[in-house]
C-alpha cells in the first residue's frame, strides 16, 4: 500500500498556523512512508470563499516548504461525482429522498428541545413512497444511518472511540439544489483520491463517525483516521489573535523564518525523546503518529523565538542577507548595490544575538540611511559637549588607517590609550555619528561595513 495523506483547506481566510501544523504532519507522516501528501481546496461554501483566500493559503505552504506533489484539488470542480455517488447510494436503497420543508424542520426542532432531546432528524420520511410527497418541494437524499449497535473508529492518536447509532441522524448527502453536503463531498473525495490516512485535527472526530456511515453503505474501506488535539493559547483557551500571531503568513512577517516555525509546530504536540532542535529530513526519519500527544497543546511565542535564533545562527549568510533585504524593503528602506553590499557585511555580527529577521534588519537599517544621519535622543547626547570635538580628532587618526576590522581596531584603541579614555568612551559617540544610534554591532564591524568614504562623510555630518 502507497501512503497518501492530504491537506484539505477551507479558503475562507488566512491559513491558521494549527492548520500548518496539520499539513506538516500530513507532509512527515507521507514522506516518512514514501507516500504522497496531496492538497484539496475544500471551497464548497461558495459564500466565504474567495481567490484571495486560496491564493494566501498556497502561498503559506510555499513559504513554509509544504506544498503537495500534486496539483491542488478544488473541491467545487467535482460536485457532479459527489451528486453521482448520493443517487448511487438513493438507487441501492441506502439513501432516501426527504421532502421537509424548511417550516417542518423547525418544528421538528423545537418540539425535540422542548422535550430534552437532541434535535436531530427523525427519519419521518425513511419509509414513506414518495408519491406522498407534497407538490413543489424540492427533495433532499439523506443517508439511512444503522440504527443498532455502535460505529467503532481505531484512531491512531486517540485510541479506540465509539459512538452509539442511536447518536447518529440520517444526515442529508446531497441538497435540493443538487449540491453536495461537505460531510458527503469529502468521503467521496478522499476515496477517490486514494487517501490513506486522514490526519486532522480533533474537533473533526465527531464528523468522522457520520463520514463512516458513506464509506460504509458504498463499501469503500475507510482510511485509517488520526485526530489530532489543537493547539491553545497560554491561557488554555482556543488560540486566536489576542494571544498573539496566528495566520502563518504572520509569522514570516514578524521575522521568523519557516524552518524554525516547522520545527516548533513539530514539537508542539510531537516529540522524540529531548530532540528540540529538528531539522526537516531528521523530522522526516523520525515521524510517527504514535508519539502525538492525545492533550491540547499550547503556543508559547517565547520558546518560538528562542528556536528561530538557533536557526538563524545556522543559517547561510547570504540567505540572511537577502531576507533582511527584504524586511526592509517591506518598511521602504530600500538598497542600491552598494547597500546591499554593506547589509552583507554585517550579518555575521547580527546572526549571534538576533532572534528574528525583525531584529537584525533593525540592527543594519542604519547602513542604508541617508547622509546626514539623523540621530536618535540617546545618540544625540553623545554627540553633545566634546563629543563632537573628540569625534574631528578620531576622523583624522582613522583617516590614516588601513580599512579592515583588525586594523581599524587597532587604530581605535591606540586613539583611545592618546586620549586616556576608555575604549567605550570614544566607540559610543562614533556608534551614535555612524548609526544615529547607542546600539549597533560592533564599531570596528560598522566602520568596515559602510566604508572609509562613508564613514569618514558620516562623522564629519556629525562634527558639523
């Protein structure tokens, strides 16, 4: 048997990042069987969804590297196979039509809370003929669900649950307007797809057991079925945008990058043994569903950034550059070749500290600034009193140096020991001409950076 697992989508709004953990096991589980992991567009609610929907889900999983082996499936482009299969299942006498009409089915409602019960259907029109029916009314099919015994489901992350088929209604498969129902639409398409394994998250296990009831009454073998359990706030309750980000896309904003979403996505709710850090092809060797855990998990944004600065501490620094790059560009602070160049240079001193791409394109802004630089309140105390004095004299002592960090440091400290200052006394008001800032990497990496030219311009806008 060929694994083939799938992700399927409602383009209803942004792909929430419990939804990208979904594709990502589905990805891990595929890949670890050397199956496939496929992608379906479930866009049956017409209403809600939208292109722009669509689009913004794709793009989440390209970012993050979770983009199917196949073509997307839409859901809407296959409603005549899921009507076809409703009449296969009316014609073998499985399925019924029901002519309620929408006042009847309000009634039958109400009378059923009044009297404590569930308001499900009361299969009134199971066994009628339907030369009974009323002129005009458009049928629905329902499904005959069993009405004995128990419907059984081996879940590989919940174990073995069961329901009563008392508990389950004849649920309606196809509307009266020919369309499918997204119960029905969805057995048929996952059999049709050859979809395995359906891995998705827990607050599905009550549809699984009325999705039984098609695979049963067409006997289609059911896929193997996990669920798994969602992903919280802090807090405990149901994660949404007071707890912080929550749209994958979000989170490349906010600076993290997608190998490090991955892998806390991963971890939250998976683990193998004190593995933290996991790579995508370490992930891949060691995925298996039997160690998700059966409880919710909960996000915490602070051990995501905590993993995001490891990635980028490994990360390739050209990579970084152009991710920076783009940060900035993206706050209209953008680079010319020679600006480029500069950003490049300081990564290395930006990758050891930086937990998100955020924090180290704030860190090199400065080296696409215009001349004159304009100060912060902190800096420009600096530049005040002999500040600007001592800073004529540092311009014309490094005027005379070689320009690379290991000579420019030299000349710093042989500039500090002539003025019988501290080194961080003469680097603070250089930081603050050079940057506009009291914090930056290291001066001797910033001098480097912008260049002999643009940094001796630099310090004399300042010295003024």
């Amino acid at each position: 048997m060929t694994v083939r697992t799938r992700f399927a989508p409602s383009p209803t709004g942004y792909l929430h990042i419990g939804g990208a953990r979904t594709a990502l096991f589905n990805l891990l589980f595929a890949r670890h069987h050397g199956g496939q992991y496929l992608l379906r567009i479930e866009d049956t609610d017409r209403a809600r969804s939208t292109p722009e929907a669509v689009e913004q889900i794709l793009e989440s999983l390209r970012w993050l590297d979770l983009s199917p082996d196949e073509a997307p499936v839409f859901q809407t482009s296959r409603e005549s196979r899921h009507a076809e299969v409703a009449r296969e299942l009316l014609a073998k006498g499985a399925a019924y039509l029901a002519y309620d009409t929408a006042e009847e089915l309000v009634a039958m409602r109400e009378r059923a809370t009044a009297e404590g019960r569930p308001p499900r259907y009361d299969g009134r029109w199971r066994d009628r003929d339907p030369s009974e029916a009323p002129a005009g009314i458009a049928p629905v099919i329902r499904i005959k669900a069993p009405r004995e015994g128990e419907t059984v489901v081996r879940d590989l992350v919940q174990g073995e649950v069961r329901v009563g088929n008392a508990e389950l209604d004849d649920m309606i498969i196809l509307r009266s307007d020919g369309t499918p129902t997204y119960l029905h639409a969805v057995v048929v398409d996952d059999h049709d797809m050859g979809i395995t394994h359906v891995i998705r998250g827990d607050d599905h296990l009550t549809n699984t057991f009325r999705q039984c009831m098609v695979y049963d009454a067409m006997g289609w073998t059911r896929p193997e079925f996990a669920h798994v359990p969602l992903i919280h706030g802090a807090d405990g309750a149901k994660l949404s945008k007071r707890h912080g980000a929550v749209g994958a896309l979000e989170f490349r904003d906010q600076g993290f990058l997608p190998e490090a979403v991955c892998n806390y996505l991963l971890r939250l709710g998976w683990g193998h043994g004190d593995e933290e850090f996991v790579p995508r092809d370490r992930a891949i060797e060691l995925f298996e569903l039997k160690d998700v855990g059966r409880a919710a998990s909960r996000m915490d944004y602070a051990k995501l950034s905590h993993l995001n600065g490891q990635y980028i501490r490994a990360a390739d620094a050209s990579r970084l550059a152009t991710e920076v790059l783009r940060v900035l560009a993206a706050k209209d602070v953008r680079a010319d070749a020679t600006g480029e160049a500069r950003v490049a240079a300081l990564i290395p001193d930006l990758q050891p500290r930086a937990r998100t791409l955020i924090e180290m394109a704030e860190g090199a802004r400065f080296a696409l600034l215009p001349r004159p630089i304009k100060p912060d309140a902190k800096a420009a105390a600096l530049l005040e009193g002999d500040g600007r004095a001592m800073l004529g004299r540092l311009a014309a002592a490094l005027g005379e140096a070689a320009w690379d960090r290991m000579a420019l440091d030299a000349a710093l400290r042989a500039f500090a020991e002539a003025e019988g200052r501290k080194l961080g006394a003469v680097a603070q008001p250089l930081r603050a001409a050079l940057t506009g800032s009291t914090q930056s990497p290291p001066i001797d990496a910033v001098l480097a950076a912008l260049g002999r030219e643009e940094s001796l311009g630099r310090i004399a806008d300042a010295v003024g």
